[in-house]
C-alpha cells in the first residue's frame, strides 16, 4: 500500500481497476447466479445496485483486499435484501 504521490498514471489506474474487480467481483458472481436461478428482473437491479456500491468501494478502498472484503459484504447484503423482499412478498399484511 502506497499513498499513491510517486505512482505513475499507469500504476493508479491500474490499482484502481484491481479494487474495481474486487468490489464487482462477488456481485457479478451473485448476479450470474440470480439470472442462472431464473430471476431475470432481480438480477438486473442486483447488477445496477451492484455496480453502483462496486463503483464506491472501488473509490474508498485503500488495498484490493480491503476492496474484495468489501464487495463479498456488498453481495451478502444485497443477498439478504432479497431473501427480505421476496419475504414481505410472499407474506402480505393484509389478508383476502
């Protein structure tokens, strides 16, 4: 880990497109798994939440590791907000 004053633009960009895949990484993983599974439409807003909270982790990382860490939280959260909504779906307050 450097503080990045001494990289050259080719070392910054590719040390940020090394944190970018770290934090895509596991949410392409559970996107693929989404479309796979057949949920076409939850794996397109799993992709574009996604990318967006990717794209943050990408930029506040210090280290591809912490950048890695990050997305697999990213992905579990993101995991667990669906397992949520198809709960509240399923199981409506009000009854017929």
């Amino acid at each position: 880990m450097t503080d990045g004053l001494l990289l050259t633009r080719g070392e910054r960009a590719r040390s940020f497109l090394l944190k970018l895949a770290g934090g895509v990484g596991p949410l392409l993983v559970l996107v693929a798994v989404a479309a796979v599974l057949g949920g076409e439409a939850v794996a397109v807003a799993i992709a574009v939440l996604g990318m967006l909270c990717g794209l943050v982790v990408a930029t506040s990382a210090r280290t591809v590791r912490g950048a890695l860490v990050a997305g697999v939280a990213v992905a579990a959260l993101l995991f667990l907000l669906q397992i949520v909504l198809a709960w509240f779906i399923t199981h409506p307050i009000e009854r017929d």
